[in-house]
C-alpha cells in the first residue's frame, strides 16, 4: 500500500521516531508501526490527524492507495465482464440447439420440455445481459471500442470518448429494437405453447 510507505517517508521527513508521532497522532507506537508495515490501516479520524499533523492534504496522504483501489476494482469489474459474456453466450447457444434439439426429436414429451427449458433459459439470458448492462453502466462503457479498452485495463482519450459518444443513440435504438423482438419471440413460444397445451 502507498499509504504506508507514505506515512514513513512523511514521518522520516520530519526525524520523528514511531513513538513520536505516536504522542503526535494520539495512538500507540505499535498502532503506527502497524500502519507502516501495512498490518493495518489508520481509521478516518487518525487519517485527518495525519494530514494535518503533516502539513498534507488528505488527498495526497491517501492519493496512491485511491488510485490502486480504482484499479483493482476495475480490473475485477473487467474480468466479472469476461465471465458473464462467455456465461450469455452459452446460455444463448443452449437456447439454440439444446432446446431445438428437444422440440425436434423428443416426441410430445421434449416439445414441453423444449418450451420450458427456452422460458427459463430466455430468463437466465435475459438477467445475464442485465448484469453485463449494469457493470457496462458503472464503468460509463457503451460502445465495442470501450468495451474492448475497458476488458484490457485502458481507458480511451478524450477524443476517442467523444467520437465513441456520438454512436451511442444508435446503439441504444438498435439495443431497443432487439428487445422488442426477442420479446415477439417469447410471446410466439408462450402462444405455442398454450396452444399445445390445449390441444
């Protein structure tokens, strides 16, 4: 952590010893020795009193460790995005082939169960795009080129931003569009499936 490192090299700067800035910050000389050998971290309240005792802004004390969260949360939120695109893609192929397979060659019995198992697995589809949309939302990503950035740790400048911003009205109609259809289509199976049922 930078923080730690940071509170040493502050505490260094100023030639106090641990018991120092101990006196200094209010806590024990283990309490700061566990915060410059990262076994723990200083609460909000010790953090001010560094920073003022210091003479730094709160942001520079913590800057570092800021910047290293954003990016381990962004990479966690890149790779959950991987998992779950392989996870849709999956589960709109066995829509495909598994549920085809059952209505074409499982007799009456596998048209049910081919009908039931597309119900659940259009659901399942449908609640894994909702989770990809919502981390794509957090991490202000529309466009194929962010996407692709974000997955790979980068972000785009300024002015491929802009240039991507431009797509995005077309994206989302075409997004709605799809929607729309697949919704259609549920509707046709629910029909069918009704109408089987009854006959």
């Amino acid at each position: 952590m930078e923080l730690s490192k940071t509170i040493k090299r502050l505490r260094t700067q100023k030639g106090w010893s641990q018991e120092m800035l101990a006196e200094r910050s209010f806590v024990s000389r283990q309490t700061v020795s566990n915060w410059e050998t990262e076994k723990s971290c200083p609460d909000v309240h010790s953090l001010l009193i560094l920073s003022d005792i210091f003479g730094v802004s709160l942001d520079e004390l913590i800057k570092g460790d800021v910047e290293a969260m954003k990016d381990t949360i962004r990479n966690e939120d890149a790779g959950r995005l991987k998992k779950i695109e392989w996870l849709g893609v999956t589960e709109f192929f066995a829509l495909m082939f598994g549920c085809t397979l059952l209505v074409e060659y499982g007799g009456e019995v596998g048209k049910m169960l081919g009908f039931l198992l597309a119900g659940v697995l259009s659901v399942c589809i449908f609640m894994t795009f909702h989770v990809l949309e919502q981390i794509k939302q957090d991490n202000d990503i529309q466009t194929y080129r962010e996407l692709v950035a974000f997955m790979n740790g980068e972000t785009l400048d300024d002015i491929e931003k802009e240039k991507e911003l431009k797509k995005r009205s077309t994206q989302k109609k075409l997004l709605i569009f799809a929607a729309v259809q697949a919704g259609v289509i549920l509707v046709v199976c629910g029909v069918t499936l009704a109408i089987w049922g009854i006959g």
